[in-house]
C-alpha cells in the first residue's frame, strides 16, 4: 500500500507514461481527516470517471490553515495511509499549499473532481484542466456524513 504514496515529481512522470498509454486520469483532493462512507462513496464514483485515481492530500499544514488548529486529528501519514488502502485510489501525494492549483498544473489530470459543496466554476484548477480540453465534476454529497458533523457527535458524548 505504501507504494501508491509518491512525491509529486515522481507521481508526475508516473501519470506522464500512463497517460502517454492512453489511460484517463482523475485528480481530487482533500483533506480526508476521519475517513467515512461520504468519502468512500465519492472516492470511488470518482473513480469511475477514468482509469487511475489521483489523490491529492493536503498536509497537516495546510489542514491547520484551513480547517484551524485543532485539525487534523490524523497525521497525514495516517492518513494517506489509510486512503492507499482503497482500492480505488492509484496513487496519492501530499501537498502543502492550501489550494491543489500547482499540483494540478504539474499532474495535468484529464478529470478534476470535487464534492457537491463545490460548484464546477468555483473549482481549483478547473480553468487549468478545461483548458487541456479536460473535464471538471462536482459529485454530490452523501447526506448524514461530513467530518465535521462526525466530530461535533464525538464532542457531545
């Protein structure tokens, strides 16, 4: 499982010779702090909208910034970790800016992917994919499960 974590200059050109194979790539990216079927089922409907799954994770840094200083509750290790063992997910790297734009540009996916709470012209990186002639998705939520939701239900027990 730990080989499907990569630095970004290796994952780059590992994605270059795929793609160069005529396989689709899919880029999403998030922080994935407490995994629950919302991402599961998101990850793997994104998934389904090419060959290879690229997960972009955001650095405990970067979760600090936005989600505020006492997030994440799992280290991103942890937590890519966990994400490598789906068996959906290809290929994750860490990133540590608070937006995937560089990351995006360096990967060139041919499908960008975000959740429901995203609008597709809000998307980060979107501009850049559409321009490849790439496709950007908004999948929907599953109600009933956010990581925040989860966290406000340990804190009242």
């Amino acid at each position: 499982m730990k080989s499907k974590i990569k630095s970004a200059s290796s994952l780059s050109r590992i994605v270059a010779k795929l793609r160069g194979r005529g396989r689709k790539v899919v880029f999403t990216n998030g922080c994935f702090d407490i995994l629950h079927p919302g991402h599961v089922v998101y990850l793997d409907k994104a998934s389904r909208l090419g060959d290879l799954l690229v997960v972009g994770l955001n650095s405990d840094k970067s979760v600090r910034a936005i989600k505020g200083n006492g997030r994440p509750i799992n280290g991103e290790h942890d937590r890519a970790y966990v994400l490598s063992a789906l068996g959906f997910v290809d290929y994750i790297t860490v990133f540590s800016e608070n937006t995937p734009e560089r990351l995006i540009r360096k990967l060139k996916p041919d499908v960008l992917v975000k959740g429901g709470d995203w609008k597709v012209a809000r998307i980060v990186g979107g501009d850049f994919v559409r321009s490849r002639g790439g496709r950007v998705v908004s999948i929907k939520f599953v109600k009933g499960y956010s990581t925040s939701s989860l966290l406000e239900k340990m804190r009242k027990k």
